[in-house]
C-alpha cells in the first residue's frame, strides 16, 4: 500500500469528527479536540486504525514467555479512538467543552428568557 493510499485510509475513520464505526463513540465536534490519524508505536504495531489486529502486536504472537508488561504505557492507547472515551466520564468531559446550542445569542450571565413563558 503506497503512503498516499495509507492516508486517504486514515482520513476516513472518522465522518463529521465521529467514528461512525463504533455505535456509542462521541462525537468530537465543537470540543476544540482534533481527532488524530493512527500511529505506529516503537514495537510496530499500529495504534488507532479501528482494525484491533496489527501482525507485529504482542496479542497476536502471544506465548508463555510473553511479558504481559510489554503492552503497559501511552504508546499503546490513541489520543482519540480509544475506546475509553466510550466511558460516561469521558463523554461527560467531551460534552463540559462544547459551547452550549444557544451560542453566540445568549447572555453570558443573565437568562432573559426567564419568566417569558
């Protein structure tokens, strides 16, 4: 597969800054967080690419003399398609950084519409 081809494939997880792939992943729109391409990490396994399988990886060459250890550390997790920020905190953290719907036409202090109805 040529670079290029390898580009265009990572540009396409994500639709509209969401990963329609995965049915309750957030989405990232309006948060000022860009989501990220794919990586591959010092053991030459490719983080982030939604495929969960890398021939490289330790889970698929696993045998009792592997060190489970060799999978611990932020090399092995995606700053955005992880599947933690499926967690109810982290979605609640993804929402807290969203302007709220009424933006730019509110009052930053001040609700006018109240008692209007």
């Amino acid at each position: 597969m040529t670079n290029e081809n390898k580009e265009n494939k990572q540009e396409k997880l994500s639709i509209n800054e969401t990963f329609p792939h995965q049915i309750n992943s957030p989405s990232f729109k309006g948060t000022g967080i860009k989501i990220e391409p794919p990586f591959v990490n010092k053991h030459g396994v490719v983080i982030g690419d939604s495929h969960y399988a890398s021939e490289n990886s330790p889970l698929e060459n696993w045998d009792t003399n592997t060190d489970p250890s060799i999978m611990a550390g932020d090399e092995w997790v995606h700053p955005t398609n992880d599947i933690g920020w499926n967690t109810s905190e982290n979605r609640e953290l993804l929402e807290s950084k969203k302007k709220p719907q009424a933006y730019p036409f509110m009052h930053p202090t001040k609700d006018v519409s109240h008692g209007s109805d």
